[in-house]
C-alpha cells in the first residue's frame, strides 16, 4: 500500500462492499480500521515532551484547551501558546505572573496580558459577542477583583458580553441595590465574594436567574483561605445558587459562558 493510501481516510461504505463481495479480507479490513483509528487518535493530540495538547477538545466542549500557567515555566507557556496557535483561533492561559507574562508577549506574536485576572489571551480575529443577552460578574471587594476578572476575561473569550458590578458587598448594601437593575436583567450571575461570603444568598434571593458563586480567599485569620465563604455559599438557604472552588474565576466563568449559550440558542 502506497503512501497516499495509508493518508486517505477509508470509504466505509466501499470497503463493506468489498468484504461482502470476498474481494478483501475481514482480517485485513479490521486491521486497516484499527490503522485509520490509531491515525485519527494521533492527530488529535500534539506531543511537546512536557505536555499533551489536546486539538480536538474544542470538538468535543464547544471551547479550546485552556493553558493553566501555575506550576508552567514562562519557556513551556510560549511553547505551549505558539503551538496551540496553528490549531485554534483564541487561547487562553489562566494564572499567568507578570514575570511570565513579560516573557510570553515577547516570544509570541499578538497575545495580550490582563494584569488583574493574571491571565493571557490570542486571537486570531477580533472576539465576536456570538452569545446573546450578557453575564453580570457580580463582585463583593476591591480585594476580590482578580478573582473576578479572571471569570469576566474567560466569558469575553467565550463570545460574551460581560456587566461588571463591582464593590458591592454586603456592607455597604445599598452600593448592591443601586446596580439591581443590571443584576437582574443578566441571562446568568457569577458572585465573588471573600471574608464571609454572604453577597451570594442576598443576590440569590433577588433574581430569577441562575446564580453561580465564587467564595475567595480575602479575609482575616477565620475565614480559613476561603473555607468560611465556600461554608456560607455552601449552605445558603437562596435557591437556585450553584458554588465552584475557592478563588476558582475560570471555572465560574466558563459554566456561566456555557449556559448564557444555551441560553442565546433557545432566545
């Protein structure tokens, strides 16, 4: 077999008939299945040595694979993005220092740093907002912006238009009501908030819409990293709320991005 036949996917239907017709053999027609399956696994996945990147999750999810920058060196990271370049029209690389960002933007073309959210961000083309209506990022403290912001740049990258409601902690409660309006006209909430974390049973028991809380590690020696705001949004009595990690922006982000599609596709 010739070098343009083991690259042509097989005609399925053709090969049956040939099978059923005695012209080839089953064992030879399972081995060349068996071929063009291991062909079309190896193609999905891109081996760098120290990472695997996964080409078809895009497919499978409705969203590329996203470069978590944590633990990464600021070599692997450029590595990383140059090669996702070729096979995805956006990356996003999350929990990204300046000292690794700097680096980044200077070996790899066109990426931009979002100082705030510690997040890095390509585009092949200008982002569209292909999902309708918007997502609120509602967020307690100044101190929980990062948090925040990583969920409002992962949104952006995922075609939404993003409200941001910012500084509107529970005590100073009246700053919350001044901006209700845009709260409750959102297609999905996200709710950061730190020290006890009470921002999200208020705003749950004002809205129709659902409620994705975000307990932070902001606080003072017993709110335990986190664990007292993830306790509170845990055990909220506010229907209808949803809680992802402690400090976790981009998870919040993307399940918000995922409904708001669903729900711009049922609009």
């Amino acid at each position: 077999m010739g070098q343009d036949e083991r690259t042509t996917p097989l005609d399925l239907e053709q090969l049956l008939k040939d099978v059923q017709a005695g012209a080839l053999d089953p064992q030879e027609a399972k081995r060349l299945l068996e071929e063009q399956a291991k062909r079309e696994a190896d193609g999905k996945v891109d081996d760098l040595g120290f990472a695997q990147l996964d080409l078809d999750r895009e497919k499978r999810t409705g969203f590329p694979e996203v470069i978590y920058g944590l633990g990464k060196t600021a070599e692997q990271l450029a590595a990383i993005f140059q090669r996702l370049q070729l096979h995805a029209d956006r990356v996003l690389a999350t929990r990204v220092d300046a000292a690794k960002a700097e680096y980044v933007l200077a070996a790899v073309d066109g990426v931009q740093y979002h100082a705030t959210a510690q997040a890095l961000t390509w585009f092949k083309k200008p982002i569209l907002q292909v999902n309708d209506g918007y997502v609120a990022v509602v967020c307690a403290g100044t101190a929980d912006l990062p948090v925040a912001e990583e969920a409002a740049v992962t949104l952006e990258c995922m075609g939404n238009h993003v409200e941001r409601v910012y500084d509107v902690g529970v005590a100073g409660i009246h700053r919350l009501f001044r901006r209700l309006s845009v709260i409750r006209e959102a297609n999905v909430i996200i709710v950061v908030a730190g020290m006890e974390g009470a921002l999200a049973s208020v705003v749950g028991g004002l809205v129709a819409k659902p409620v994705i809380a975000v307990p932070t590690s902001v606080g003072y020696g017993t709110s335990f990293g986190g664990v007292s705001a993830l306790l509170t949004m845990l055990n909220s009595c506010a229907n209808g709320i949803t809680v992802v990690n402690i400090d976790n922006g981009y998870g919040a982000g993307y399940s918000a991005g995922r409904i708001n599609k669903l729900m711009s596709k049922r609009a």
